[in-house]
C-alpha cells in the first residue's frame, strides 16, 4: 500500500512536467525564490512542516521541476526534509535520489554530500544501517567545511555527517565507532563555530559513553553539552543535557542529584513546552527509568501523562501536517499543470488529455489515500484485539495454570513421602484447576467467535450454564429467551463482558445464597437490555467492606462495557441484580 501511494504522489510530476516549459529565471524571480527558500527553511526549523510545503509550492511556479538547476536541486532536497520530518519515509528517500541525480547532472560535490546524506539519513529510519553507512562514507568523501559559494543556500556539512554516521553505530551497538565519528562531529563543528553543533557532538558522546557505564567520561561531556547549550540557547538539547546528567547520578547511586537534575530539565520542559518533540520524549524516558528504579510512583505517573500527552500532540499534528503536505503537494501539480498548460494553447488535444489525467490521478489518489488509512485503521483494530486477547488468556488461565504447576510439585513431594490421602487431595484440586481452566478457554474461545455474535446465543449459553450449576443443589431456575433476540448483534466486548458478569452473578447465587429459586429476566427496549437475576436465597450486606473480588470484577466489567449494575439485597430476602447496557 504504501508503494502504491508513493507511485500515485510521484505520477503527476511525469505526467505533468514539460521540457522547456519555463522560461529563464529573472532576477525578480530569483529573489523571490531565495525569499521562498528562507521562509521554508525557518518554518521547518520551528516543525510547522505544512507551512514550509506551501512556500516550497510557491517555488514551484518559479522554477523548472524537470530541468537540472541549483533551484531544483534545493527544492528536492527541502521537500525531501519535509517530508523526511513527517516520517513519510519512502516518498523522502524517492525525492533524495532525485537530488542525487541532479547534483551529478550538475557535477558539483557540495551537492553530493547533501544528497548522499539525506539517503543515509531515510536508510536509518528505515532500519537499513549498513546502506546507511554506506551512503554516509560517499557524503564524506565530497563535502568540505564552509565558507561556501553565496549560490548555495544551507547544506549538510561534515559535523552533521559524522553525527548521523555516530547514530547509526550506536543504533548497532558499535559504540566504539559511534564514539569516534562523534568525537571527528565535535571537532568539526568547533572548526566552524558551530555552537548547537558541537553541544549536540558532546550530547552523543556522553549516551555513547554511559551505554560503556563510563560514566565519568558520560558526566563531562553532558557538563559540556549543558554549558554549550545554554550559551547557544538550544534548549532542547539542554534539556537532555539535564537527563543524561540525571542519568550518570542515578548509575552510582546518587538518587538526590538525579532527582534535582530532572527538576531541573522539568523548570525547563514548562518553560518552554513547544521544544523538539523528539528531544523530550528523550528526557522523559530517561526521567522515568530514573524514577521507576527508585520507585518514586508519584513523579513516574506524573512522567508517563507528560509522555502520553507530547506523543497525542504529536501524532495529531503529524496526522494534520501531514494531510496539509499531501494535499497541498496536489495543489502544487495542478498548479504546475496549469502553468505548463497555458504554454501549449495550440496543442489542444493534448492539454485536453492532460486535464482528464490530472483529474483521474486526483480520484485515485483520494480513494488510495482513503484505502490507505482504512488499513491503517484496521490494523490498529486487530493489534488491540490480539492485545486483548492475550491479555484474558494471561489474566483468566495464567492464574490457573500456575495452581496447577504448584499443586503438581507438591503432589510429586506427597508422592516421595507415601502421603497416599494428602495425594488424593492434591489430584483431586488439579482435576478441578484444570477443569476450570477448561471453562474458562472455551469461554475465550466463545466469545471471540463471530458466529456467536447476537444476544440470543449469549442467553442460550448462559441458561445451560444456569441450569447445569443449579442441578446441583436442586435449584428450580427460571430463564425465558425471547425469539425475537436472535437478531440483536453484540460486538464481542460487550458480549464477552455481559456473559463473565451474569456468569459470576449466577455462580455467586448458587455457591452461596442457599435459594431454592433462580429467576432471570432479560428485556430489550429501544437497543437497551435489561438483565435481571433474583433469588429467594439468605441474602447479605451490600457494602464495600463485604464486596469481594467476585463483584468488584462485575463492576469493574459493566464499567469496561458502559453497563450499569445494581445489586440489591437484604437479609432473609434474597438478592437482586440488575444489569443495563445499551447496544454500541
């Protein structure tokens, strides 16, 4: 799916483009186009990434898409950041080797270092580190320090080549290595005066250095990460300057300066909370591996609500963004379209197939898009319900199965020991463990089913369940299934969770009311059903000192589902519970 999509982004720009199409830049032009360059780049230093694509549109109209030129060198790889920012990784990595390919055409080896960079930098993110140390290795060997020719506007340079070459290292665990491009990254940007550069090298070394637990050498390359960064005012570096600080105190056990040091990163979290999403969800993680292992709970939830609401944030401005980006980048082809179009007047029929082509790659781009995020959607569906799943086998068979392993070792002791009675005891509970255990599966399994899906099948297997548990004690049960039931649909959570409540309802009445009757009702009004279960039984005390775990699962359960459970019973009157939940 997502090479169809990268196929119908990509279409456009050939079916579109036209040799020759634009005329010389004039020096109107080219000064508007510089003034394009720089209020793209500034937005896309400040993440507002749609705007950047919508300066990078008007440039566009400005310069030649297909012919090789400096401009079109700058606008591949700028909407190769954009999209790069956006994690829209595969068109990023098309749009790169496009620039690769210009900057050949034009032969320059500035260029090449930039290009090359930038496909190292879309391997990393795809998880393929040896192309992408590949890729890096060529960056170096044509790029050189500034001062660079005023034709060129901001390219990688050798400090942000050696960086990324550290991060793909360490990203495999060659720490030696990453520790060694880091320390030539540092001496690079100090040759240039780079200040975020240089605070940004020592940060690299100091997360290389405390995953060797050197941690002498980690706390004074953070000391001068922290004492860089404030002089620079890149606070979020800073800011992570405070984590990895925390973080070589919390190594020998210094619990107080790596709380004071995370206080501090904190002050400066609040202070300025539109820092580099990804250089704070960095100091929260390292804030809560501080706080989990020295159990401080309060800051740790504190840690994890702070994370969550920077990953919403993120991901909803991402989703925005990234919207923006591709719609815009539509605009941007039909306005290339036009443009070309008004050049070809006398080529009618052409411009008339174009026009039916554009609009034939817009509808297919839409309904790509649409199935695109519909798979997303249902991928995320099944994660959850695979999560689910795995989770009631943990909770309703893990429990179960541990009963059975420990009564199975003290049977095998028994055993040793000639305990023939103590023996039959201990069999006797693993036959029952098992069996429950048993119940329990097929009631997984059953409410996992999709043919099971409407209310009467739930009745049905709940009235079985009522009447075989009841013969035991010779309970008459009174259970009446309406035939209408049979085409109310439950989605499997409420279905699942309506069947454990009653079931743990009836298991309670039978196991310890003494009634003689067990009646239950169920009514559907207006898609909301009604379950009510009563016994004539001995009745208890409704209140939370006498709840036990049976009924505060119950509640926990019609929470779960949106249900609302009432129980109601008295002494010598028998109880009543009763259960509405509406049909989502």
């Amino acid at each position: 799916m997502n090479y169809r999509l990268l196929l119908f982004l990509l279409f456009p720009v050939f079916a579109l483009a036209q040799e020759n199409s634009i005329a010389e830049i004039t020096k109107p032009d080219k000064d508007f186009i510089l003034k394009a360059f720089n209020h793209a780049d500034d937005y896309m230093n400040s993440d507002h990434y749609d705007s950047a694509q919508l300066w990078l549109n008007k440039i566009y109209t400005k310069v030649s898409y297909r012919k090789p030129s400096l401009f079109s060198y700058f606008l591949t790889s700028r909407q190769a950041e954009v999209y790069y920012y956006n994690n829209l990784h595969e068109l990023g990595l098309q749009e790169a080797f496009k620039a690769e390919n210009i900057a050949l055409v034009l032969k320059d080896s500035l260029l090449l270092a930039d290009a090359y960079n930038f496909i190292g930098l879309f391997y990393l993110n795809n998880n393929k580190t040896t192309n992408a140390i590949r890729y890096f290795k060529k960056g170096l060997l044509y790029c050189k320090q500034p001062p660079y020719d005023a034709k060129y506007i901001e390219l990688s340079k050798p400090h942000h080549i050696y960086g990324n070459l550290s991060e793909a290292f360490e990203k495999i665990h060659h720490l030696d290595s990453a520790i060694f491009y880091s320390r030539a990254s540092l001496k690079k940007a100090q040759e240039i005066q780079s200040e975020r550069g240089t605070a940004t090298a020592n940060l690299n070394l100091g997360l290389a250095f405390i995953r060797k637990q050197q941690v002498d050498s980690a706390k004074k390359y953070f000391e001068q990460t922290n004492s860089t960064s404030i002089k620079s005012n890149d606070f979020d570096v800073e800011l992570n300057s405070y984590s990895g600080l925390a973080d070589c105190a919390s190594e020998i056990g210094d619990k107080s300066t790596a709380f004071n040091q995370l206080s501090v990163g904190f002050r400066l979290l609040r202070k300025y909370p539109q820092l580099n999403d990804f250089y704070s969800l960095m100091f929260l993680e390292t804030a809560l591996k501080i706080y989990r292992k020295y159990g401080n709970n309060a800051e740790l939830i504190k840690t994890i609500e702070l994370k969550t609401q920077i990953q919403t944030a993120t991901y909803e401005r991402n989703n925005t963004q990234i919207q923006t980006i591709l719609l815009t980048g539509l605009k941007n082809e039909k306005l290339i379209f036009n443009l070309e179009l008004a050049e070809s007047q006398n080529k009618q029929s052409l411009a008339t197939t174009r026009t039916y082509i554009l609009l034939l790659v817009l509808l297919v781009f839409v309904i790509a898009f649409i199935a695109y995020r519909y798979y997303s959607l249902q991928r995320l569906r099944l994660a959850n319900l695979r999560t689910k799943i795995s989770q009631d086998l943990h909770d309703e068979v893990g429990a179960t199965l541990s009963g059975i392993a420990m009564y199975s070792y003290i049977t095998q002791e028994q055993i040793k020991n000639n305990q023939h009675e103590e023996v039959n005891k201990s069999l006797e509970l693993i036959k029952e463990n098992a069996g429950e255990m048993t119940s329990k599966l097929n009631d997984i399994v059953w409410a996992v089913n999709p043919m099971q899906d409407n209310l009467y099948e739930l009745l049905e297997r709940l009235k079985d369940f009522a009447l075989q548990i009841s013969a035991v004690k010779d309970i008459n049960v009174s259970f009446e299934i309406p035939e209408l039931l049979v085409a109310e649909k439950l989605p499997m959570e409420q279905r699942k969770n309506i069947y454990l409540i009653c079931k743990e309802a009836i298991n309670n009445t039978v196991k310890y009311s003494e009634c003689t009757l067990l009646k239950i009702d169920v009514n559907v009004v207006q898609k909301n059903i009604n379950i009510l279960i009563y016994d004539n039984g001995k009745g208890f005390l409704n209140d939370k000192s006498s709840k036990g775990n049976g009924l505060i699962n119950m509640e926990s359960r019609a929470k779960e589902i949106g249900a609302k459970i009432s129980i109601v019973s008295l002494k010598c009157e028998g109880t009543k519970i009763q259960l509405t939940c509406k049909i989502t």
